[in-house]
C-alpha cells in the first residue's frame, strides 16, 4: 500500500514542524538560560530532553524538506 502526498500537503506539514522546531528551540534557550543562572541537576535534566527533542525534529524535517525541494523541482 503506497501513501502518496502532494507537494501541498507537504509543504503545509514542514511549515507545521518549522514552526514547532521554532517553539521547542525558544524553549531550549529559556531553559539555558535559567540554567545559566542556577545550574541545578533538574535544569540540566530539562536541557538534555529539550535538544534531545530539537534533534528529533530536526531528523524529520531534514528530509521533508529534501522531498519538498525535489517535488517543487520537478513541477
């Protein structure tokens, strides 16, 4: 059974994770920081969760928008 996407389809889905790569990266900095005020072993906890999930994101994105880039090519 083959799933089958539009270019559409998937360059709503990359905006959609863009924009949460984004919040989760914001969130990343605002833990840093308050880290970088109180390095505490929780906050450091958070830090290591918060670019375990950025990393993550990023792993599905990249190659969304390889598949973006090439659908968009042969249009």
């Amino acid at each position: 059974m083959a799933i089958v996407h539009s270019l559409e389809q998937i360059k709503a889905s990359n905006a959609t994770l863009l924009e949460e790569l984004g919040e989760h990266a914001e969130a990343y900095l605002q833990i840093l920081r308050d880290w970088k005020a109180n390095p505490t072993v929780e906050l450091r906890a958070k830090l290591e969760v918060a670019a375990s999930v950025l990393k993550n994101h990023a792993e599905i994105l990249e190659p969304s928008l390889e598949l973006e880039d090439e659908l968009s090519d042969e249009e």
